[in-house]
C-alpha cells in the first residue's frame, strides 16, 4: 500500500497529494503536487522531499541569485566577480561527479559546509580577507571546506600546500615532498618534477641530482 504524503511540509513546501492523473519520472517514481509558502506550485518526487534536495518552488533560489546580484558578483550580465568563480569551481568539485577534478574532491569525500551553498554566507565568512589574485584554499587538503578550514591563498601557495601532501616512501621512511628536499639538498620541483614523469619514489629520492645544493624552498 502506498503511503500518503498529503500534508506533510518538506522545507517550504506543502503536500496536497499525487498529481492527477498520475505524473511519474523515468525511473516510475510518483510525482506530487505541492504548495509553497510563496504561493508557487510544485511537482517533486517524494525521494527529492525526504532527502532535502527541493525545499521549494525555486523561490530559495530565485531569492539566493537576487541577493547575488544586489552584491555585484553573481550571474546578471555583468562580468563576475573573482571571488564569485572560486565560489562556484569549489561547490562544482565537491558536488558534480562530472567536473574533471571531481575525483580528487567529492570523490574523495571531501565536502563543502551546507553554509556555503549560498554565497552570500560564503562571502560573509571569507570576504573580508579576500583580495585580487588569490581562490579559496584549504589548510588541510584532506579535510572539508568551512571557515575554520579555508583562507585565500595565491596560486604558488596552492602548489606548495598540494606538493606538502605528497608523501614518498623509501627504506621504510615515508615523508612529504618539502621534507625529502630539505633532507637531500635539494629544490622541492626537482623532486616533483621526477614524480611527475611516473619515477618511482626509489627513482626520484636517489638518483644524483645536479643542483643538490640549491634550495628555494625551505620546510617550515
């Protein structure tokens, strides 16, 4: 037996019961018809309901993409704010298994603050120390993104932060790539270069380097 959803309220919406006649998605789902607290009408199915995926009519996003616009650094014709497109390319990592770096982000289980679905909470954490050239980085690059977390950072800073994660191993030793560098002499590139072209770690850590006493980058 079906069970009857009418008159529950999922988020801003309102069950008044199945579509009639029935509606159904592809997958054979049942849809129903709801009513939003703005007036608006609504077809969802009962799975988008439960699992918070529509909370609306599409007044919450209407209203999120106005309050975009009123700040200047949404979608409204304009060219977008910098900050905007970080925003957006950090949201897509984690959330669209279709982006190209899908899978060392959300593919990996990292994830982004619920907050920070809306950029307006977004910028209301980070905008005051943003600044031109810099995206949102993480301290941790295997934890989420949040404010405890996250701060602006310049492109080479994103390397480095990225390149202190690698870990190599080598005679049961295992460090990050900065940490090898410092041990061995050597510019941290050089090692990541070698790791880059598929050496082994073996390969990358032993083989003569011809610069062994140029340092550019220091361990902190």
């Amino acid at each position: 037996m079906n069970t009857d959803y009418s008159g529950l309220k999922f988020g801003k919406l309102t069950v008044v019961g199945p579509t009639e006649p029935p509606e159904r998605k592809k997958s054979g789902a049942l849809k129903w018809l709801c009513r939003c607290e703005c007036g608006g009408l609504s077809k969802p199915v009962i799975s988008a309901l439960k699992s918070g995926a529509i909370k609306s009519c599409g007044c919450l996003q209407r209203e999120a993409a106005s309050k975009n616009r009123k700040h200047g650094m949404g979608m409204d014709g304009k060219k977008r704010h910098k900050a905007y497109d970080s925003w957006a390319a950090m949201l897509a990592r984690c959330k669209n298994p279709k982006h190209q770096s899908w899978k060392h982000y959300g593919g990996r289980g990292i994830s982004v603050c619920k907050k920070w679905y809306r950029f307006d909470e977004f910028w209301s954490d980070m905008g005051s120390s943003w600044s031109a050239g810099l995206t949102i980085e993480r301290n941790d690059v295997n934890g989420n993104y949040s404010k405890s977390n996250c701060r602006w950072a310049t492109k080479r800073e994103q390397l480095n932060n990225k390149r202190k994660s690698v870990k190599l191993g080598l005679l049961g030793s295992i460090k990050t790539i900065t940490e090898w560098a410092c041990e061995l002499g050597v510019d941290t590139h050089a090692i990541s270069r070698r790791k880059a072209r598929g050496w082994s770690d073996e390969q990358a850590l032993t083989t003569p380097f011809r610069h062994r006493a140029r340092i550019v980058e220091q361990h902190n």
